[in-house]
C-alpha cells in the first residue's frame, strides 16, 4: 500500500477553557471516542473550517481536577454546559508528509467551536459533531473598524490584520492602486474582502484585476487570479483509466465528477462578454463598456483559436448597471485606466475562471493548499478508449478552489484529500511540469 493511502495517525483530541458544572476548570480529553475529522479551506473563505464527530460514551476524562480519574469519569453533556467558542486541540499526522512538511497541528493554536451540528442520544452514548473555525473567524465577529483607510491596498489589509489578529499576510500579490475606503463599523475580513475585489496587482506584467483573500495552514494570502494561474502545478495527477500503472500510486485520482465544462469555444466566449453601464450621479453623463475575453499570458489552459471570427462585439451574457462612486472615500481610479473599465475586467476575470469545475479525490496529501495548481490527466471518452490517452480538452492545469482533509477512525478506511478544482480555458496542453 502507498503511503498516502494509509489512515492518518490522531495523536491527541481534547477540548479545552472549560467552566465544568463540578465547578473545575480543565479539559476533556476525546480521543477514545473518535469517530472524523474534515479539514476545509479555500479561496472564497478567509478562514480554515473544520468538522469532528464523536462518540461520547461516558469515559471523558476531566484534567486538571483534583479528583481521581475514576471519579472524573463522565459524559461531555453533564461535564460542560456549554461547548459553544471552546478550544479544540487537535493533532493528525500522515504517512504522506516528508521531513520538514507540518502535519494538522492545532495544539498550540487551536480551533475553536462554533456550533453543534449534530446530537444524536441513545440509552448509552451520544453522537456529537462540531463546527469548528480558526480563532480569526472567533475574533472577527467581535470587531468593528470605524477608521479610514487609504493608500495601497495590501498593506492596509497587513494592517488590518497585525492591528486586529496579531499576524500578517503569509504571501501577498504586489497591488498597484490606492483605494480610500472607510470601515463603517464593518468586521476586518468583510472590509478586506471588499478591498480584494477591487486590487489592481502590480505583478505579473499587465494583470487582470481582482484577488482572493483567504487562510490555509499557512497563514492568510492576499493573491491575485494570474499570479495565481501563472504558478508551476506542484502535483500531476493521473486516472486509472489514463495509466492503469498508477492504480496504487500516492497520485492517483480516485475519483472525479465534471461538475461544468465549456461546451464549445464559442459559448465560453460568450459566457466571458459582460456589459457595464455606469451613470456619473454628478454629471450624469452615461457610459458603457463592452468587454471580451482575450487572449491571457496567464491562463492555465490556452486561448489557440480565432476569438476575432467567432464572437460578436455586440454581444454579452452579463450586464452590470452602476452607479459611480465619486465621493472622496470611493475607488481610486488613478492607476491604468477609468473605474468603470477594470470593474468590467474584473467582473470578467472571476466569471472565467470558473470556466471548468471538477470535484476530484486523491490520497491523502497534506502538502497541497487551496491555491495551489496541480495538473490532472483525465481519460479520454471514446468507445474504444486508447491506453494511456488522455482527453487535452479537460486535462492540463486546475487551481484548487477548495480543499479538504478527511480522516476517520476506521482503519481500513485510510484517508483522503477532496479538491473542486478550475480553469479559464480549455487544456490543450495538458502536461505542464
């Protein structure tokens, strides 16, 4: 068996910050009663999430009491009143990792609950499953930005966070445009992300607008879409169906569903034209903006067809009326070109990237984050299926949208990573390395 195919390790399970009816203050070790954990970030989230089930059959162990194990025996339900924003400790490691590659370690830095989403009593257990989140998302409800702040974008949002969660951007897109913005009693990450949308990045060379705020294990990322696309694919994935060799392999496609793939090349042309209407509230002067998708250095499929011949300037799927802000804390439009064009390109930038949407299972792989690129060789559908032939036109590079770890207790099982995965264009060349 493949390393990553082997079940992960739970090496410890105990929720913490305890006001127990007794009146003691400790923690409840779970590990005995562990049933699964999932582990969930991605791009259109700016905090992890997290789910556990559980049994509680009664054994869970009260630390930090003076009373001897036996008598700190007892249910979670009559130990603690409420679990609702109590620390979660948890570790798993994998047969998968290297040397060097952290392992999901929330000892030091735990989850936090937000929720029970599941109590199912019976005459002798309980089945409990939690939501959990990061102590950021905890934080986050609790604050209210009433200040004004102005300049370059990305180091606002480094601000922001060193000010309100003690931390700062793991990795971070250079932004090109100043943007004066007033917090309006709004929570850090919904202020953040209305400054995300509206990024210019600096870096590549003529970037699309528009970026992704969101946290992995790594910390919290400020990227925008072709710095994203224009990434080397960490992992090639294949199906049994491309190389029957690989059937046992660490990356291997266990299992996949398309979930929206183009047509044909005209539909997703046309998917990609969008009118903007703006109005001008002090001149009222009127304005429109007809936008195509063209050609883009920094796609992960290819754009080899004649675009020019085969859509219609005149023609759109997305019509977007505006009014322009024109106020002294509205957008900045001094970098590249008016408001009303980037907010087109923008519109038009994450409307493409989720050209293709795939769901894929793979073995365990605790090195991939929501963002990375991976490249993925899918079958090809004929009725007499060619050995080790892939299809160009949905193979070739994805950027994961989502991702998730899941692990259970059941040791023939194993464990799994979960990843919905997309692209702008078709593939064309499918083998990127």
């Amino acid at each position: 068996m493949s390393n990553w195919s082997r079940p992960a390790i739970l090496e410890s399970l105990r929720i913490s910050e305890l006001d127990v009816a007794s009146g003691a203050t400790g923690e409840i070790e779970l590990s005995g009663g562990f049933i699964t954990f999932e582990y969930y970030e991605s791009l259109m989230s700016p905090h992890i999430t997290a789910k556990i089930a559980f049994i509680d059959t009664g054994k869970a162990v009260l630390a930090g009491a003076t009373q001897d194990a036996a008598e700190r025996l007892g249910t979670l339900q009559s130990s603690v009143p409420t679990l609702k924003n109590k620390n979660v400790h948890i570790k798993i490691s994998h047969p998968s990792n290297p040397p060097g590659v952290s392992n999901l370690d929330f000892e030091t830095d735990p989850l936090v609950i937000s929720d029970i989403s599941t109590r199912i009593e019976g005459t002798k257990m309980q089945l409990i499953g939690l939501e959990l989140t990061s102590k950021y998302a905890r934080d986050n409800k609790k604050l209210h930005l009433k200040g004004t702040y102005t300049g370059n974008i990305k180091n606002n949002v480094d601000q922001i966070l060193s000010d309100n969660f003690q931390t700062n951007l793991a990795f971070a897109t250079t932004t090109a445009n100043p943007l004066t913005i007033e917090g309006q009693s709004r929570n850090p990450f919904d202020l953040i992300l209305d400054m995300a949308k509206e990024a210019i990045p600096a870096t590549p060379h003529n970037a699309d607008p528009g970026c992704f705020f969101f946290e992995t294990l790594d910390g919290f990322s400020l990227r925008g879409i072709d710095d994203l696309t224009n990434q080397q694919s960490k992992f090639a994935y294949l199906t049994s169906d491309v190389a029957t060799f690989c059937e046992r392999s660490n990356l291997r496609i266990l299992d996949y569903n398309v979930r929206s793939s183009m047509k044909n090349m005209y539909s997703s042309l046309m998917s990609e034209g969008i009118k903007y209407e703006s109005l001008n509230p002090e001149t009222f002067i009127y304005d429109e903006v007809i936008d195509t998708m063209s050609s883009n250095e920094y796609s992960l499929g290819s754009f080899d067809i004649d675009a020019e011949n085969l859509y219609n300037s005149n023609e759109y799927s997305i019509e977007i009326t505006d009014f322009l802000d024109v106020s002294p804390v509205g957008l900045g439009t001094e970098v590249n070109n008016p408001g009303n064009f980037w907010k087109s390109k923008s519109k038009m930038r994450y409307s493409a990237l989720f050209s293709k949407i795939i769901d894929i299972v793979v073995p365990c792989n605790l090195q991939l984050r929501a963002g990375d690129v991976i490249n993925c060789a899918f079958p090809k559908k004929t009725d007499q299926p060619e050995e080790g032939v892939a299809d160009e036109t949905v193979s070739g590079d994805y950027l994961i949208l989502h991702l998730s770890h899941q692990f259970t207790s059941n040791g023939q099982t194993g464990s799994t990573t979960h990843m919905t995965i997309i692209r702008d264009t078709d593939g064309i060349y499918w083998w990127h390395t």
